[in-house]
C-alpha cells in the first residue's frame, strides 16, 4: 500500500496539471485531477496485485512490460473519467492521450527507482551481514 500512496502523490500532480490546462476550467479541472488519480490508484493497487503472482517470471521483472500494461489500464480509466465529467469526447480523448502519456514515464521511473530500493534494502538487511 506504501508504493501505491507513492504513486497516487505524483499521479495527483500530474494529473491537475493536464486536466487544468486542457480544459482551462478549475472546476472540471480539478474534479478530473482527483476523480481520475483515485481511480487509477484503485487500478494501479489491483495491477500490483496481479503483478505480484508472477514474481517468479522474468517477466515480471521488466520495468517496461509491466508499465505497457499499467499504460493501458490507464488510458481508459482516463478517457472514461475525462469523458463522464466533461461530456465532451474531446476532452476524454485528450485527457486519455496525454495525462496517461505524462503519468506513464513518471510511472517508469518510478518503478524503476522502487525496485532498485527494494533491491538495495535487501542488501543491507541483517539477514546478509555477516
């Protein structure tokens, strides 16, 4: 859960960020930067989740494989919160184009950075010291 709330922070940011500029309206705006994260920190728990049962594969193991995955998960919890709010088809696809877009190379880095600290702490566990 730790990770997750991790992320949910920067996907915020983001999130704000694209959907004030696209639509130029605080108000929808801002109901879209915080309807889409929580929702997409809901997905993105339940994609952890089921990543998680394929730890013994190497393909679990792939930074760029599992954000391709997330990044699709993504896209349409994007168009479809940007498109309930907006009523506008236009401002889903945008908000589906480029939020996920921005959120998806955060989301790269970010996992990256994770798993080299879960690898580092491993390291530096008791267990290894000798």
């Amino acid at each position: 859960m730790k990770k997750a709330l991790n992320f949910a922070a920067i996907h915020f940011t983001i999130a704000f960020t694209v959907a004030f500029v696209l639509t130029g309206d605080i108000i929808i705006g801002s109901l879209i930067a915080l309807l889409e994260p929580a929702v997409n920190t809901v997905a993105f728990y339940f994609h952890e989740k089921v990543w998680s049962r394929f730890q013994m594969l190497k393909l679990a193991a792939s930074a760029r494989i599992k954000t391709g995955s997330f990044a699709v998960v993504h896209f349409g919890v994007a168009f479809t919160v940007g498109y309930l709010l907006s009523g506008d088809f236009l401002v889903g696809g945008l908000v589906a184009a480029v939020e996920p877009c921005f959120n998806t190379v955060a989301y790269y880095f970010f996992e990256r950075n994770w798993q080299r600290k879960c690898h580092q702490s491993q390291l530096q566990s008791p267990e290894l010291a000798f």
